[in-house]
C-alpha cells in the first residue's frame, strides 16, 4: 500500500510534555498528559524496612513473655498439684496451721521457745563412738537447749515424731553428771530460723508419773521442700557412772524414725533391765551394752555392735546387714537371741556363759535370712550346756560353726544339689578335762545330712542338744 494514498490518514501522537497540556490538532482520538499538582510523598525504603523490624521484634518479645507466664504458671501447678497429690496437702505457703504428732499416753509439759535456745553445746566431752561412715553435711547454723532428767521413773523414753525430725541420738555416760539424773542436750542444725521454730522439743511425760522423756516434734505435714527447711538433730543422752558397781537404769526406750543410734562402751558403766530402741532408716551401732532384755529394731539400715543379756535379745533390721558379737549368760534364766534381717548378711558370734558351774545352762539362739550369707559361730560354751540353734537363709551360703562342748543332733539341709560339708573334729580335746574322745553318727542323701555328736563315755548320754541350718540354691557348712 502507497503511504500517501488519500483514502489513509496516519496519526501519531507527539512525545508526552509534563509542562503543559497538549492537544492534536489532527482528527482522532484524544491523549492527555498532564502533570501531577500535589507533591509526591516518597517513603524511604530504609524507613519501611526498619518499621517492619520494629513491629517484628516487639511481636516476638510479647510472644516470649507471654510463653515464659505460662510455662511458669504451668510448672507452679504441675508441682503444687504433685506435691499435693504425694502428701495430701497443698505446699507452704498455702499451708499454716501444721499438725504436730503427739506420742500416745503422753503428755506435753514443757516445749522449747524460739527465746529458750542457746548457742551454748556439749557442755561435757564425748567419749568415742562408732563411725557410721562419711559425715553429715549439716545445715550452717545450730542451736542447743538441754534436759535434766531423774533416773527414777521406770521408764527413761527418747522419741521423734515429724518428718522433719532426723539426726542421730548417742547414749553415752559420764563421771561429770549429776548422780541420779540424766541429761537429754539437744542440738538442731538449720538454715533459718523459721525453720527451727517449726521444731517443738518438749518434755513428755505420763499421767501416772512412772515414764518420762523428751521428744523432738516436727509437723507432720511439712512446709515446702526445700533446702531452707532442711532440719538435723544431734541428741546426746548423759547418764551418770558409778565409782564401785554398774549403774542400774530400769528401762530405756527409743521411738524414733530416720534417726541413727549410737553407744559408747556401756556395758562396764550400766546395767539395763530392759532396752527397746525402735528406728527406720537408719542404723543401730552399739560399742557395747548390758541389759537383761533387749530389742533393737531398724529398716534399711544395718546393726552393728556387741550385745549382752541374761533374759531373750531380739536384733531385726531389713534391706541391710547384721553383724554383733552377743554373750548370752544362764543366770537362773535360759537365755535367748533372735536375729533376723532379709537381703543382707548375718554375721553373728555368740559366747554362752553360766553364773552357776554346776548349772551349765539351756540356750536358744535364732538366725535368718534371704537373698544372702549366713554366717554363725559359737565362740565358748559352758560344758554339758544345752544349745538349740536355728539358722536359716536363701539363695545364699550358711556356715556355722559349734563350739566343741555342742553335743546332741544336727541337721543340713540345702536343695539342687548343692554341696553340703559336715566336719567333725574328731582330734579337739575334751573340754570337761576327763580325756574323752568325740563321738557320732551321720546319714547324708542328696539335699541333707544329719546325725548325731557327742562326747563318749561308757554309756552314751541323752542328748538333748539340737541343731538346723538350712539354705537354698547354695552349700552349707557345718563344723563341730
């Protein structure tokens, strides 16, 4: 097609003026191009950038707090509703009206106030005393406040109620106290003082006046558990001595949990008619102590110690060993020991003696076990004397060994086929002096041994002497 043909018009609009407003003169259509009146307001990309960074972090910072409130609104239920769950309380500080365990059929007459403790301790100086391992880590601060007691009720009592009551009690004597009394000094370790105020030491005693102690009280529901309410009792109770004879106390009992027990060599300065120390948790170790009766009964802790009776002495503990050195003396009496502990070992020697040489004296003796070794041994025995012993594990070895008087029967049993070793020492010497030979008979089968022993004479005599040992899943050793 020819460009200047008539029958085309071109039109082509001019290049766009800000200035002013144009027109085509030419026919068609109309463009216009004007200018902005008003200013352009720029926003500044570095502006807008940092805007956004603005509102991002304070986002991010509202977001974390708000995430911290809960997780900290979160972790104070979960532990109250736990510790609420576990003791049935709800924790300090919502808690203020504790509840404090009075020991039955006894009666409160006097407590120590928050005025009444003295810095002042161990007024006298200990003897020594069993170590039962590695030392305490005591709260920083301590207290003292001491008890001065007569020694004629029949009853002498330490105890501790609460669960804040732990620590030790030592009994101990000493030339320095006051002759017919005994001294209960009490020494509390604690962090603050609010939490040794929490304690009630008292003075107890019962209607009818014939028992009478001190008792360390502690809530039975404590405040929060935390370091600041952490309690420790040290006790040391003081009785007098004697310049000519043992001192005879009546009766001494403890009552106590997560308390350990120690003694110092007692049995030249005291003579008991009867001891009875309860604990839990913790051990019982006894330097040595004479008494007519005695109970010692802990859990989860072990005893230890040297043991003397005329009457029955009963050592029991669980989780934990047993090892004592008892002497059992016939004084017109038939005296008797049980011992008894389960997963842990029995490591028991006992010397029988005779006030009485021509009564040689009938003796009991009992020990058991589980899950571990027995180990039994008698060191002396008064000739013609009367023994009947019992000792019996599980899934562990027994070994006993009888002092050459021992004559009468003998039975071991084990099971699986488990070797069992019966050894008469047929070369030991008579022990009565006359020269006799040792004599026996003996039967064995898969899984036992019995017999009989004895020493000989022109007639065999009637034996009246009898012994059991027995175990499972292990040997057993039996020597005369």
């Amino acid at each position: 097609m020819n460009p200047s043909s008539p029958s085309k018009k071109t039109t082509q609009s001019p290049p766009p003026n800000f200035g002013q407003s144009s027109q085509s003169n030419q026919s068609g259509p109309l463009l216009y191009y004007q200018q902005q009146s008003q200013p352009v307001h720029v926003i500044h990309g570095y502006n807008l950038r940092a805007s956004r960074r603005d509102s991002t972090c304070a986002r991010f910072f509202f977001a974390f707090l708000w995430a911290g409130v809960i997780w900290l609104f979160l972790t104070i239920t979960v532990h109250n509703l736990v510790f609420w769950t576990h003791f049935g309380y709800p924790p300090w500080p919502w808690r203020h009206d504790f509840e404090y365990p009075v020991p039955r059929g006894f009666n409160i007459e006097k407590c120590v106030g928050s005025g009444d403790w003295t810095n002042n301790h161990h007024s006298f100086e200990k003897p020594d005393l069993p170590e039962h391992g590695p030392s305490s880590h005591f709260p920083p601060l301590k207290s003292g406040y001491s008890f001065e007691l007569p020694l004629d009720p029949d009853t002498l009592w330490f105890i501790t109620k609460g669960r804040l009551s732990g620590g030790n009690v030592d009994i101990v004597t000493s030339p320095d106290q006051k002759a017919g009394h005994v001294t209960y000094e009490v020494v509390v370790h604690y962090v603050t003082e609010n939490a040794r105020d929490l304690a009630k030491v008292c003075l107890l005693n019962t209607d009818k006046g014939d028992e009478q102690g001190v008792g360390i009280l502690t809530p039975t529901r404590p405040p929060y558990w935390g370091r600041e309410y952490h309690l420790f009792f040290e006790t040391t109770i003081v009785f007098p001595e004697s310049e000519k004879e043992r001192l005879a106390v009546k009766k001494f009992e403890t009552d106590t949990a997560n308390t350990i027990h120690r003694t110092s060599h007692l049995s030249d300065k005291l003579l008991f008619d009867k001891v009875n120390f309860q604990g839990s948790n913790s051990p019982m170790l006894i330097f040595s102590l004479a008494t007519n009766e005695g109970t010692f009964k802990s859990s989860n802790g072990p005893i230890r110690g040297v043991f003397n009776t005329t009457g029955h002495l009963t050592l029991v503990t669980s989780n934990s060993h047993v090892k004592a050195a008892v002497g059992l003396t016939s004084n017109n009496t038939d005296p008797s020991a049980t011992i008894r502990t389960s997963n842990g070992p029995i490591e028991g020697e006992f010397s029988l003696f005779s006030s009485d040489k021509d009564t040689p004296g009938k003796f009991d003796v009992s020990t058991t076990t589980s899950n571990s070794h027995l180990s039994t041994k008698f060191v002396t025995a008064p000739v013609n004397s009367e023994l009947h012993f019992a000792g019996k594990t599980s899934n562990g070895p027994a070994t006993v060994v009888l002092h050459s008087t021992y004559e009468g029967k003998y039975e071991a049993i084990t099971s699986n086929s488990f070797p069992i070793t019966v050894r008469h020492n047929t070369d030991k010497d008579d022990p009565s002096g006359k020269g006799r030979k040792r004599a026996g008979s003996s039967q064995s089968g898969r899984g036992y041994a019995k017999g009989e022993i004895w020493w000989a004479e022109k007639e065999k005599k009637d034996l009246q002497g009898e012994v059991t040992v027995r175990t499972s899943n292990s040997a057993v050793h039996l020597e005369f």
